[in-house]
C-alpha cells in the first residue's frame, strides 16, 4: 500500500529554524518528524509518495530514492492552493487501490495509524480545546462520518481531523469547492462529499501532538527527550 506524505509548506509560524530546514526536517529529541512518521508507518506499506516544494531537496537528499526500506517518489508543489490539490498531483502515481494520506508535521502513534491503515476508509481524529483552525466533523452513532466543517468561526464539536487518512482514489470524484474565507481547496469537503456515499470510519487518537510553532516543537522535544 502506498502512503502519501504533504512536505512542501513553508512552515512559516516556525521561522526563522525553516528558513534553512523544511518543516518536515525539523528534529524532536533529535530525530526529523518526518523519519518518526515514517517509523510509525505498519508494514503493510512498502512505498511512500512525497510532495515536496520549499526547500524539497533537501527532503529528497535526506530520504534519497528508498527511505527506511521504502520505495519513495517525489512530487513537486509549486502552488499551495490546499490540500486537495495536493493530493490530486499524485492522481498519477495511485492505482485503483487504497492509500494513505499524512501530513509530515504532526506526530501520531503507531497503533492508531495501524487501526486506521485496517480499515476500507478511515480518518484519524482528536478532540481539542479550539477546534476552530481545523476540520471539524460530526459523527454518527456508529463511529461514521456524518459531515465535515473546515475552520469554522462556530464549530459543531470539539472533534478534528488530524493527520491521518486512509482513502481511496475514489476521492477524485468529489472535488471540493473554494473556501469562502480562505480561498484555499479543502480534502475535507471532497471528504464530506465521500461520506455521503461511502462509510468513512472516525478513529480517535491515542496520542497526536500538532506541530504549529516553536513552542509546540519545544514540547514535543520535552516529552519525547
């Protein structure tokens, strides 16, 4: 199974430690985030699928063509317009099989990646105090997706999406529209589009930790050093 990795923000909350070293570089008690995604990874996914952008080669020197064991494609951003946009670049690169979708900046632990990676369609998500920079969602009784609200000023719920996803190509069919307030492309929208077709399974996380800004990385470093 392959898994696609978003790597090519600027990281700009982070700076001046990005102005140098991309995001997904940056080290939490002296490992890169991107190695710990990728060491979290189960085995059941034998090639990763990279999109890069700022400051991609030193992501693609520091990975090579086959990371920890894992055949590994580039993909280069040139425009951030969202993430589902992103994500179509690789539309090529996917056959008619699942995949997962990560973004490079979180931690997230193994087992629920594992959990997550066994079911057909799956999204990782995680309550939090202010759920109003993220997607926000409303979930059945059943554990299923019900809709999907991204940066909402008044959130139905305290529940988000993380960086997680186990999808199908599926997701193509159901491209999202423009964010009235960000103008920015949303995964989420083509998500809630899904969800009214297919069972999208909510799987909650046993331990995810955003990285936003300096103080979140120092944390981390604290808890994992």
């Amino acid at each position: 199974m392959k898994a696609v990795i978003l790597a090519a923000g600027e990281g700009t909350r982070l700076r001046p430690l990005t102005l140098e070293t991309p995001k997904p570089l940056l080290k939490v008690a002296g490992r890169p985030l991107l190695e710990r995604l990728v060491r979290a990874l189960p085995p059941e996914v034998d090639e990763l699928i990279i999109i890069v952008g700022y400051l991609g080669e030193k992501i693609r020197e520091y990975c090579g063509d086959e990371f920890l064991g894992r055949h590994v494609t580039y993909v280069t951003q040139t425009e951030r317009k969202g993430t589902y946009p992103a994500l179509e670049l690789c539309r090529e690169y996917l056959s008619n099989e699942p995949f997962m979708l990560f973004f490079a900046d979180d931690i997230l632990d193994a087992r629920t990646i594992a959990e997550c990676a066994r079911e057909p369609l799956a999204v990782v998500a995680a309550h939090v105090p202010d759920p109003r920079p993220f997607g926000v969602l409303d979930v059945d009784e059943d554990g299923y997706i019900k809709g999907i609200v991204e940066k909402p000023e008044h959130p139905p719920s305290n529940l988000v999406l993380t960086n997680c996803y186990k999808l199908s190509p599926e997701i193509f069919d159901y491209p999202p529209a423009q964010h009235p307030r960000t103008g920015e492309f949303y995964l989420s929208d083509s998500l809630a589009q899904l969800a009214e077709h297919k069972k999208i399974k909510v799987v909650t996380a046993r331990f995810w930790f955003p990285i936003a800004n300096q103080e979140d990385l120092k944390t981390a470093d604290e808890l994992f050093g």
